[in-house]
C-alpha cells in the first residue's frame, strides 16, 4: 500500500491535467499520473468540481441523444446537476 500522508501534487484535482481529452475525443489518465498514489483521490475531486460536473452533463446529454435516457430522467439529471454546479459557484438556484 502506497502512502497517501504526503501532500497532494500541485495538478491534484485539476481536471485538465488528471483526465485530460485526448485527440480521439475522450478522456484517459496520463501515464504520469499511474505512479502517484494520490490518483484515486485526485480524479474524484475533479470529477467533483465544476468541470467535472459539466463533464457529468455532457454525458447526460448523449444518453439521452442515443436512446439511453428518457426525457424524465435527462430533466431529472441536468436539474440535479444544475444544482450541484449552482452550489459550487456559490449562487442560489430558484425552484423550477
């Protein structure tokens, strides 16, 4: 087991850096990132984050466009993470 006491890189969760897009159009974890031991931490705190959310939304979106999500359940997604993303920015979301 790795020691995880040590403090966090400074790339740790920034999404760009610990998931980046590749020229294929998806994301993969850079080979420098396999060795740290605080990877699994690192990538859940960026899939947490702003960009992480609106990462999470994007994917809705092509559930939805391919058949796999229903319009009750893609409203019900996006308004939760509308919510999330509102949180984080540190505004208030009025009730829809």
């Amino acid at each position: 087991m790795q020691n995880t006491s040590s403090p966090p890189p400074y790339c740790f969760g920034k999404l760009e850096n610990v998931f980046p897009e590749g020229e294929d159009g998806f994301r993969n974890t850079p080979e420098s990132c396999v060795p740290c031991c605080h990877k699994t931490e690192c990538l859940r705190t960026a899939m947490a984050g702003t960009g992480g959310l609106k990462l999470q939304e994007k994917h809705v979106d092509r559930a939805y466009a391919a058949g796999m999500l229903g319009f009750l359940g893609r409203w019900s997604r996006k308004k939760d993470l509308q919510r999330r993303l509102s949180k984080k920015k540190g505004g208030n979301h009025e009730n829809d």
